[in-house]
C-alpha cells in the first residue's frame, strides 16, 4: 500500500519536473518582438520605426531622439514586451508656425520623399527590405548644401517620386499615384489620379507651366506594349485630375526611363530623363512640347553608381535655375542605398554640381528657388 | 496475412531473421564509413546500403509482435524520428530509430555477438588492406612519435573500434571470462599506445580489465551496494560532460589544465554550446575534423584556432544534433537497463554501460553502431545472461511483479 | 501480442480513443501551418584570387568566424544606427545559424525572427559585418555577398505536421487505452 502511494509521489514528481523543464525552458526562448513607431499628429511616420526583440514581460527602456522642429510631451517611455509582435507609438508635435516661418523666408524650397524604414547614416540610406515605405517631406534652405526638414504633420500616404508645382496661392505636390494640394502645407488635399481606360498607373507625373495652361507630364505603360513611355495631359487645378483622354505621347525617350520632366524655355521645350541601365541623364530640346526632342547634353554617373529623377529646378517666374538629380549604388549586400541628390546651376554647359544634403539620403528631390536673387 | 497467423511461430523466427540480415547490412556499411574503403567504394553504394536497411527495418517492424506498451513506444519512436528529421535533416537518425525499434523483442545479446564476429571480421579485413596498401595506411607524426590509423580515418578511430571490440568481447564471455584472457586488454591496451598514442583509448582498455576482473571478484552482495546509484550514471556523465563544457573558461587555469588532459575536448564543447543553440528535436551540425592532429584548438587564453571543429563529447552530439528530447529520453533507456539488471542481480551489462558512459564523455561514439553496439541495449529485450535463464524473458519497460 | 496489422485492424473497435487525439493533434498543428517565422538565408561565397579556386574546405574554419564577438558587436551597432533595430549579442547570436553549401565554395547564413523585416535587416547586417570581417583576415580571397538572397516563411510543412499529428494522435490513443484497460483491470486502485 505504502509503496504503491510512494509511486504515486515519485511519479508526481516526475512528472511536475519534467513540465517544470518544459516550461523553463519555453519560458528561455520565447521572445517577442516590440516596433515602436514614431510619427506626428496625422500618424505619419517621423523616422524608421525602432523595433526591438526581448523576452515577454521585460520592459524596454526608451528615450526618445529629439528631432529638429518638433517636440514631445514626454522623453522617457517605458514598453512592455507582450507575446508575438506588439505596436506602439511615440508622438512628435511640430512646431509647424516657427517652420514655416523660416520657409518662407528661405531661399529655397523643396520636396523629397524620406524611406521610413530604415536610417540615413553617413548621408548614405538603404532599402534592404522587399517593400519600402516613403513618406512626403518638404524641405527649405539658404544654401543648397544645408537643408532643413519643414516640420509639419505630413499626409501619412505613401509617396513616390514627388515634384513641386506653384500656382497662385497653391502648392500642388505631384507624385506616383495622385496630386496633394495645400495652402499652408500643413493641411493637405490627397488627391488620387482617377485611372483611364488607356492608363491605369499615372507613375512619376509632374506638374509644367504651358504658356498660361498647367500640363501633368507623366509616364504610363504604352497601350498594348510593356515599355514606359512619357505623357503630356491637360491638368485641371480644381479638381486636382488630368485630362487623361487628351494625354499626348512625348517623343524622344529612348531606352528605359522611369520618370521625365520638362519645361518651357524662351527657344523651346527642355526635356530630361535619366536611362535607367546606365544612370546617364540626358537633356533634350525640342520645339514642340510632344517632340521629337533632341540631344543638348549628358550627365554621366560616377563608376558605380546610377543617376536619376532629374528634374529641372525653376524659381517662381518659372525661369530654369538648374537641374537636381539623384544617385543611387548597390551596397555590398546587394541593396539599392541612396547616396543623395546633386544640383547643377546651368542645364547646357558643365557646372560642378553640389551636393544638397539634409537630415536623411534625399530620393527624388524637386526645387523651387523663392523671391528674387 | 492470414497464412502467417497460422505460423506465428515461423513468423517470429523469419522476422528476426529479417533484423539480424539488416544489423549486418547496417554494421558494414556504417563500419565501413569509419575506413578509408570510404574512399573507394562509391557514395552510391553507401547510399543503397542504407536505404536497403530502412527497407529491411520496416519489414521488420512491420512484421514483428508487441504487446500494448511496445506499441506505444512504437509510435513514440516514430514520431521522435519524424521529428528530429524535420529539424535536423539528417538521415541517420531515421535508420537509426529504425533499428532501435526493430529491436525490440530481440536479445541484445545476440546483436551484440553479431556486432563481435562482424566488427572482428572488418577490422581484420581493414588492418590487412591497409597493411597490404589495398587502402592507405596514414599515419600522423605528432610530437616526435607516429600515430597510425591502420586503414580507419583516424588513428583515434582505429583506438576506438579495439576498445568496444574488446568491451563486446568481455560482454560476450562474461563469467567464462579466464584469467588468461586479461590480458588481451593489456595487450590491446600496450599496443594501441604505441601505435596510435590515443592516451584517452587506452586508459579506457585497463578501465575495461579493472571492470572484468571486479566483476568476477566481486559477489552479488558488494555489488548490491551499487544499487542505489549506479543508474544514474548515464545523466551524472551527460551532466558531467555538458556542465563542464558549459562552464569552461579559457580564463580558468584549473578548467585549462582539465581541458589540456582531454586534449581540448573541454574547448571545443565550449564552442559548439556557443555556435549552436539547444533545440528540442536537434539540427544540422557540421564539423570538420583533423584526423588526430593535436594543436590549441576553440577558445584559448592566446586567440582562437578554428581550423578544426569536432564535437567528441557523444552527449554534446547527441543533445546538439538530435535534441534535448532524445538525449533525455535515451539517458532514460540506459538507465532504466541498467536499473533493470540491477534489479535481477545481472552486473555485467551494467558495467558494461558505465564503461560505455564514461567513454561518451571523450568520444563521440554513442550512438554509432558501427562502434558502439549497446546501443540496442536501449529497447533490446536485455535478459539475464547465463545459463538456464537463457528463456526468462525480461523486457526494461515490462512492469516487473515486485 | 499482435502485430501491425491485427493492432490496426482492433483499432476499430476503439475508435474514438484514436480519432480525437488525431483531431485534436491536427488542429493544433493547424496553428503552425504557414505562419510561423520568417528566415533570410544570404551567402557569402569565398574565391582565390590567383587561380580562381573555391575554397570549399576553408569554408566551416570562416563559419565560425560568424559568432566572433567582432562580428556580432560591429553588426548590433549597425543594426541600431542603420535600421533603428535593437537587439542584444546574444539574440544576435540566437538568431542567425551558419552552415556550409556541402562541395560549394559558399557559406550560408540564415536568420530567423518573427517579423519578417527584423529577419532581413539581421541577416543582411550580420553577413556584411561578417563580409568585412573575413575580408580583413583574408586579404588573398576574393569575397563576394550572393545578391539572390531569399526570404522564406518558416512553417510547418503540412506533410510533415500530417504525419506527426497523425503519429503523435496515434500514440496518444494507445496510452488512453493502456490506461483504460488497466483501470478496468482495477491496477490503478489504491
């Protein structure tokens, strides 16, 4: 009897030990991950989310980086790791009056979009994961290698390849995908580009002074080919969309190119897009606004690494002040990092170009010199 | 199926069969592996040996009788097996639980007898092609003297298969065992030094003389002093063998001096803790070995030398590359056949498994059977040597009528 | 005593004792099926640079470089000014696993964690510390990052979760029975 019940014990024991070690262990090795996002009052994402992995329970100890231009109401947070994957959110508020009251009295203004998911270090930012993820950032500067990030709650839209457009007391940022427009930008329009039977994706478009009209210049797949080619549409400025239906094939593009722009000169239309095989830009000219557009000049990239994006800066009489165009290289691991963007002061004849460098790796960068020289 | 039923007599008897043709099959090729005919036979053949002994297991299990327990292992076993090949993707796991689950209801004394005659015919037919120059014969000039490998890869191989040679040989005769025949250990044991300078080997081989003479000295009730403890001794080794790789400090002059004795088998523990991580069902672990050479390996105070990495510690294989849910589970075997012919006043495979166990600790040969045949003893229905209890059949997970 | 085929062929007699926990089993398994963790594998291959040999027998002697604290400690520092992702060594550690394309001259690391980004920033930072690590103590080879990297889910693959829940149901089955015979035998009394 005794032995049987002294069995029963051991078992007991045995038993509890054994899920003990189970749990133990389990306990060891579990682990969950913490991303804690930053982002300002619309939700948009400030910087690349910090994302951590601890055991559940633990606590993570943050303080909070200062950003310029906005502030917290708290540096210190405490985050608790849950099980699985948790989200958690510090909140930046801008101080948008004091910002914008340095724009607009800066020399220059500017749109870029910044990559949210990782950091720009040592001016250079790569794209290591499948998908990136952009967010709209205006930028302002006296001089051209010291750009300032105009502090204000962005839109919290993807944003690819934005180019800035003025018109009246209007700001129209043009960009893969639809048209923002502000007065003040800090309240924003989101304006997505209604898909035409002819062209589903509006990729690239930017905004052009036609004589006294506005005329998006974007690039489309050809109808019933694969190839990108370059489009000018008629755009309406009420409704934030183009005139699809009127949209007219620009010649001149030749090889393949992600993105074109143009503007009207006093002799004639200039028109630049880089080759995406080489990251060479080309500058063409032509007499009509559809082409054929012929080559004034090449901008060769330096040995391995792509230029592209240009795009002509213009001051606010839409007079050509240069052309900005990005670069980019594949880093060691095989990842597209972006290494900033440069500005030319004169688009015919070689001028040394500038580097414009702010608070991260600028992609495509869209310039409007302000007031007079 | 129904024609079987009516014999199940012939049935058992041709099913057995059945499992001692594989175990041959499974011994030469595995043997074979450890021998630079490695070298000349093709992989293919190495390949078909092994599928034709999964083949010959399944027939087995599939043939082979049980009673409700055995069952349950049986499924238990193939789960573990699925397990540990997913994780691990490494074959020898599945033809190795394969045999450990055809074995049940087999004598492992008789496996191990197999594993005499067999093991004796390959080492001689070894020795003698690479004395002939069938196979290279290598041999390692360390430290001013040779170390020879007699056809085996390394000369620590060859040390190896004479050590559990003359274990399964002193197994095998038991308590016929003559004072005369004491002295092939010490034969063995003189021999395999000056050839092959495997230190650890040979202080192994006296162990395996102390053994077999202690065993015919001592009477049944001094042994019954062991009782209490011997059991477990496979879990004191592990956790002997694992602590002290865990806790080693190249910073340490005691742990460095134990280290230097065991020829950096501490090290290079130490570093495969640290390279790979514990998991329940094991994983892939690779190692590159250096056919005996013996410099500062792993961690030392003086930087790392990685040139070589090889885990010789059978319980830090065995918990890295199968898992902490084998190693559990089969320390558990051995203990329980240990307790098992504790318990039936059988002292000699007890023995048998310590020396077994205390070798695990320097080599890595655990769960080899081209080595090491004990390892039926797991699942293997050990019964009580001698003779007149040759019919008493005792199985480790049958509950005994205490 | 009976064999395979007379025990599955009994089974039906008890078959609620076999079906449930292979239901059971199945359902759970059902939880790991597809959604587990996200590994990324990456290589670094090593070439010589006179004679353009692989260097497939050096190759587990540079894995075990991987761990060196150099390597872990450059990668955690650029994973935090990089990727703003912070993780201690020793989850660096238990993260990423090495081993060697057996007959190839490249070796493969893989990372693994549960956010699929997490996985890629690891095993990207971790092979280009270890990228550059190599290259300084390996001044004559040529070393080279694969770029066709691949990120792949990390689940249960349903044959295999199959047959172990079919396994593990089955033995389940047999111990409720073993259980109930020997209850019904009255051994389990006190």
């Amino acid at each position: 009897m005794s032995s049987k019940r002294q069995n029963r014990i051991r078992n007991g024991l045995i038993a509890t030990a054994i899920l003990l070690v189970i749990g133990l262990v389990s306990y060891w090795k579990s682990s969950s991950t913490l991303v804690i996002n930053f982002v300002d009052e619309n939700g948009t994402p400030v910087t690349a989310p910090l994302k951590t992995i601890g055991r559940p329970n633990a606590v993570y100890n943050l303080t909070a980086a200062k950003v310029p231009g906005y502030t917290l109401n708290r540096t210190h947070y405490q985050f608790k790791y849950t099980y699985g994957t948790s989200q958690q959110q510090v909140i930046y508020h801008p101080d948008t009056v004091a910002s914008l009251d340095k724009l607009l009295k800066a020399k220059y203004i500017g749109v870029s979009a910044q990559d949210i998911t990782t950091n720009t270090f040592n001016g250079v930012q790569s794209t290591p994961y499948e998908q990136s993820d952009n967010r709209l950032r205006v930028l302002y500067a006296n001089r051209l290698n010291d750009w300032h990030t105009f502090s204000t709650n962005y839109p919290d839209v993807a944003i690819q390849d934005p180019t800035l457009f003025q018109l009246g007391e209007f700001w129209f940022i043009a960009y893969t995908g639809g048209v923002l427009r502000s007065t003040d930008l800090s309240n924003w329009d989101v304006i997505a580009t209604t898909p035409s039977p002819k062209f589903h994706n509006v990729i690239a478009p930017s905004l052009v002074h036609v004589g006294k009209k506005t005329d998006m210049i974007f690039m489309a797949t050809v109808p019933k080919r694969k190839e990108l080619a370059s489009f000018v549409a008629p755009f309406n400025e009420t409704t934030g969309q183009p005139k699809l239906t009127q949209a007219k094939r620009i010649r001149g593009v030749t090889g393949p190119s992600t993105s074109a722009s143009l503007y009207q000169g006093r002799t004639g239309y200039y028109l630049t897009y880089s080759e995406q095989d080489s990251g060479v830009v080309y500058i063409k000219k032509s007499k009509t606004i559809t082409g054929k557009y012929r080559l004034v000049r090449k901008i060769v990239p330096v040995k391995g690494s792509f230029y592209y994006a240009p795009t002509f800066a213009l001051d606010e009489a839409g007079k050509v002040r240069g052309i900005v165009y990005s670069s980019y290289y594949y880093d060691e691991s095989g990842d597209l990092a972006y290494n900033g963007a440069f500005m030319q002061s004169k688009i015919l004849t070689k001028t040394p170009p500038i580097q414009l460098t702010g608070q991260f790796a600028f992609q495509k960068f869209s310039v409007i010199k302000l007031g007079a020289d | 199926m129904s024609s079987h039923l009516k014999h199940p007599q012939r049935m058992a008897r041709l099913s057995l069969g059945i499992y001692y043709l594989g175990t041959v099959l499974y011994l030469v090729y595995t043997f074979l592996q450890t021998t630079l005919f490695s070298a000349v036979v093709p992989n293919a053949v190495f390949s078909l040996a092994k599928y034709l002994c999964l083949a010959i297991f399944v027939v087995r299990i599939l043939t082979n009788r049980y009673d409700e327990r055995q069952v349950l292992l049986l499924f238990g076993g193939l789960l573990l097996a699925v397990l540990i090949y997913q994780n691990s993707g490494d074959t020898s796991i599945v033809v190795l639980m394969l045999f450990l689950l055809s074995s049940l209801n087999c004598r492992s004394r008789i496996i191990v007898e197999i594993y005499f005659w067999t093991a004796l015919a390959l080492i001689a037919v070894t020795i003698g092609s690479a004395l002939v120059g069938v196979i290279d014969n290598y041999h390692y000039q360390v430290n001013g003297s040779v170390r020879y490998a007699f056809g085996f890869l390394y000369s620590t191989d060859f040390a190896a298969h004479i050590f559990y040679l003359c274990l399964a040989y002193v197994y095998i005769r038991g308590r016929q065992l003559r004072k005369l025949e004491f002295f092939i250990p010490v034969v063995l044991a003189a021999l395999v030094f000056l050839l092959t300078r495997a230190k650890l080997d040979t202080a192994l081989l006296i162990l395996i003389l102390l053994a077999a003479m202690d065993y015919r000295r001592l009477s049944n009730q001094q042994m019954k002093k062991f009782d209490r403890w011997l059991y477990l001794f496979p879990v004191l080794m592990a956790a002997l063998s694992i602590g002290a790789s865990w806790l080693f400090t190249p910073t340490n002059g005691i742990l460095v001096k134990i280290d230097d004795f065991f020829t950096h088998r501490l090290a290079m523990g130490h570093l495969a803790l640290y390279e790979y991580p514990l998991r329940w069902f094991g994983q892939y672990v690779f190692q590159q070995g250096s056919g005996g050479l013996t410099f500062p390996t792993g961690l030392t105070t003086t930087g790392t030398n990685l040139a070589y990495f090889f885990i010789d510690s059978s319980y830090i294989k065995v918990l890295l590359s199968f898992g902490i849910v084998f190693l559990g589970l089969y320390l558990f075997g051995m203990s329980h056949a240990i307790r098992f012919n504790v318990a039936h006043q059988a002292y000699l495979l007890p023995l048998v498994l310590v020396i077994v166990c205390i070798s695990s600790i320097i080599d890595h040969h655990l769960l080899d059977i081209a080595y090491n045949p004990f390892v039926v003893c797991v699942l293997a229905n050990n019964a009580v040597g001698g003779v007149g209890s040759e019919e008493r059949i005792y199985h480790w997970f049958k509950r005994d009528s205490r | 005593m009976e064999n395979l085929y007379t025990f599955f062929k009994n089974m039906r007699k008890d078959w609620p004792l076999f079906l449930f926990p292979i239901i059971v089993c199945l359902a759970f398994a059902s939880i790991f099926i597809g959604n587990e963790q996200t590994v990324f594998v990456s290589r670094i291959q090593v070439q010589s640079r006179g004679d353009r040999q692989w260097d497939s027998l050096s190759i587990p002697v540079y894995q075990t470089i991987l761990k060196n604290p150099t390597v872990i400690r450059s990668a955690q520092i650029a994973l935090k000014k990089d990727y703003n992702i912070a993780v201690s060594q020793a989850q660096l550690v238990a993260s990423v696993t090495t081993k060697p394309v057996v007959h190839g001259n490249a070796m493969v690391i893989a990372a693994t964690a549960r956010d699929p980004e997490l996985a890629t920033a690891m095993g990207k930072q971790v092979t280009a510390s270890m990228y550059y690590t190599l290259g300084t103590y390996l001044p004559t080879k040529d070393l080279r990052i694969d770029p066709r990297a691949t990120v792949k889910q990390q689940g249960a693959n349903p044959v295999y979760a199959l047959l172990i829940s079919l396994l593990s149901g089955l033995a389940i089955g047999q111990g409720l029975r073993l259980l109930m015979r020997r209850r019904g035998k009255g051994e389990l009394d006190v």
